[in-house]
C-alpha cells in the first residue's frame, strides 16, 4: 500500500501547475501525461515521458516526478526508485516527492533505505494524521524483520592507530627516561572490518527474540596492534505504540590483541526507546557486565546508563545528543572508578543527495588508587571530532560509499597515556 494516497499525487500536480509550465499546444505535454496517470494508463504514458525533452527546470522535476510515480502505479517499484531518489536530490525538502520514494523502496525490498527517508519526512512538518501513519510505518518495519544484519569494510591510515604518547621522556620520581621510539605515537595502515546478523523469532504479537553476533576487527600493518571484538547476544524485544520498543539482552564478548586473548565479558542490558512528540526520539539504555582482563589478570565490574535524543528538525537535518555515565569495581584499584561523557551530532542531507554528519564528543574518566610509578591518580580527558560523508545516490547492489574523518585527543595526568590521532575512513557499509 502507498504512503501517498491519491490526495497527494493530486496536490503535487497543483504545485507544479501554479508555476503555469504546461506545454498546450504539443502533441504530449506533461498535463497528458498526469491525466493518464490518474486514469489508470501509467503503463502506457511511460516511453513518452522516457523520450520527453523538458525546456525548463520546473519541467525537469515536473516529468522525473510524473515518471516515478507512473513506474510505481504500473507496478514497477524498482523502476520508480531511480527517477523519484534523483527528485530528492534535487529538491530534499519536500515531503511528497521523499514520502513517494520511500514507498517505492519499501515495494521494492529495500527497507534500511525507506526507513531513513521515514525518519527524516518527520521534520517535514506533515499534518498529524500523515505524522501518525509514518510513525505506524516506522514500526511495522521493526515488527515485520526476520533478519537484520550490517557489512562494513574500510582503509583506515592513522596518524597514532595504537594511541601512544607524543612524550619523548617520563619523569618517575626526579629522574628523567628516554621513551623508546617503538613505544610513541607512529602512522599506521590498516583495514577496518565489521559485520552482524540477527535472526529474529515472533514470541507473540507484540514480541520478537533476537539471537546476534557481531564482529568488529582492525588490523594493521605492524605498527599497530591487531584488535578483534566478537559479541553475541540474545534478547526480547517488546514492542508498544508509537515507537515504544523495550529491550531486555544478555551478552558476551571477547577481545583479542595482536591474536592474543585480552579480555572476555558477560552482562545485561535495558533499553528503553519511544517517540516523543511527531519529531523526537529518545533511548535510554542500562547494562551491567563482568569484564575478565585475561592479560592483566583482574576482574572489572562496569555499571553504565546513557540517554540519547533524537530530533528531526527539517527533513533535510536530524539532530543528535547523548549523555552517559559509567562506574568500575575491580580489586584492582588502578581499574576501578568512574566515567562521564556528553555528545552532540546532527545529520544533514543536501540537494544533489550528499549527506555529511557531525558529531562531537568529550569524556571524563577517573581512576581510583595511586598509581605506584608516577604517584598520583590517573585522569584522563578525551574530546572527539568526526564527519561523516556519503551519498544516498552512489549505491551498487545496496553497498554505500562513506566517508569519515576524525579527530581524537585525550589529556591524561599521566604522560604516557596522553595521546592525539587523526584518522581517515575510507569504505563501504551495507545494511540489511
């Protein structure tokens, strides 16, 4: 079923008539071509608006909108998602041309994209009851998955990949010792890999149980660590209305570096998310884990809580900002302390269909106990910077071109964990 009824098909061709565009006096104008659409013969209108040559820009955008639609009345979704992505990029602001294209790739299987351009029409400042069935929308897309999963390859070089120090000398108790080069910050080259999947089960009408793995690795070459992360999980999901999603997991994890075992884990989370208004989000999230640190030999337990919101403030731009808090016990009294972060972000598409997000972060970290060599309490203040480039128009086969760039430095009152890198992303994502 469409998202845009008839209603709106009617009203788009309002908007483009008012410019006074019609071509009277052809052997097929554009006014033909919409009076075949509304009756019925979107088929038979298709190659002469194939072979239409438009004299304006208005009836550049006029015949790519007529064209999208014509393909998706005659039954060809796949063939209306070229012509009504091209409009968007063109003209992104405007909800009707977005609703029509998300429609389109929902009748063509593809789900992760429609959702976006779901996500960003709520900005649009719709009425409430079109608000409402793409909400409705939103959430039989959650309801309805039986898999779901990512893929994510990327080069990655890096100004200080291993996060060593700057510092050439450490003073410990008055004396002053020279830093092996080995030991500070060096550029390394690398990929980057991660990929999920998640097989979800109905329990019941308002209920589904997800069993996933993740996998996550960067590898390097040389002057680096190798660093590998696997994490399964189980979970129920329960849905509500409105975009009410509540998430009770438990999971395990287990990090290797340089193909030696770090660290293994196992916890619970809570997560609960819902739609405030037509335009926010808000998640909040509570997870406790055992963490085994196999090479230091000593047990971490971490307690973390964060709150993320989510505002669609056009439907070109969405606006992001989070806020978490952690809390460690460990026998070990280095490992033991607290945590604190703030980040804000914003995601914004322009005409031509690129897309650049932002996000910014800073994150206070304490530690408990004296550190015995440097003789005092180890802080560590870190900010962050990335951006984020891709293009919803440069697609193969569902794989998206991306972009990032990202700037990381943290402050510590031990020299050595001070550190600054740069680091460049340079791949492709595909989620399904």
């Amino acid at each position: 079923m469409a998202l845009i009824p008839r209603l709106f098909f009617a009203l788009a061709v309002c908007v483009f008539a008012s410019f006074g565009l019609t071509q009277a006096g052809h052997a097929f104008t554009l006014d033909d071509a919409e009076k075949a659409v509304t009756g019925g013969r979107a088929a038979q209108v298709i190659p002469a608006l194939e072979a239409y040559a438009p004299k304006t820009e208005t009836e550049v955008l006029r015949r790519i909108w007529i064209l999208g639609v014509a393909n998706a009345r005659a039954g060809q979704p796949k063939a209306a998602v070229k012509p009504l992505a091209k409009l968007v990029a063109k003209v992104p602001a405007n909800p009707t041309f977005r609703l029509e294209l998300a429609s389109a790739l929902l009748a063509s299987g593809q789900e992760e994209r429609a959702r976006y351009h779901l996500e960003l029409v709520k900005g649009a400042g719709l009425p409430p009851e079109m608000q409402e069935r793409v909400q409705s929308q939103i959430d039989r897309l959650e309801t309805k998955k039986n898999w779901q999963g990512y893929f994510r390859f990327a080069l990655v070089p890096e100004s200080n990949a291993a996060r060593r120090t700057q510092a050439e000398t450490v003073n410990l108790g008055g004396l002053v010792f020279g830093l092996n080069p080995n030991a500070r910050e060096q550029a390394a080259n690398g990929v980057e890999l991660g990929f999920g999947i998640a097989a979800l089960r109905v329990v019941s009408d308002t209920a589904r149980a997800r069993f996933g793995v993740d996998m996550q690795a960067r590898l390097f070459d040389g002057r680096a660590p190798d660093d590998v992360f696997v994490r399964a999980n189980a979970a129920l999901l329960q849905y509500g209305q409105t975009g009410r999603l509540l998430t009770t997991e438990i999971f395990a994890t287990q990090r290797w570096l340089d193909n030696s075992s770090y660290s293994t884990s196992q916890g619970v989370g809570l997560s609960y998310g819902l739609a405030v208004g037509n335009r926010a989000g808000v998640k909040m999230g509570l997870q406790h884990e055992w963490i085994d640190y196999t090479q230091g030999s000593y047990d971490v337990r971490r307690t973390a809580a964060s709150v993320q919101l989510s505002y669609a403030a056009t439907a070109q731009l969405i606006l992001q900002a989070g806020l978490r808090a952690e809390l460690r016990s460990s026998s070990y009294t280095l490992a033991a302390g607290a945590a604190k972060g703030i980040s804000i972000g914003g995601d914004y598409t322009f005409a031509g269909g690129l897309r650049m997000g932002l996000q910014l972060s800073y994150d206070h970290n304490a530690y408990d106990g004296i550190h015995p060599l440097f003789g005092v309490e180890r802080t560590d203040r870190k900010t962050t910077a990335a951006v984020l480039f891709t293009n919803q128009n440069w697609q193969y086969r569902g794989f998206a071109p991306v972009l990032k760039i990202g700037v990381e430095r943290q402050k510590s009152s031990i020299s050595l964990n001070s550190y600054r890198n740069v680091a460049t992303s340079i791949g492709i994502t595909r989620s399904f």
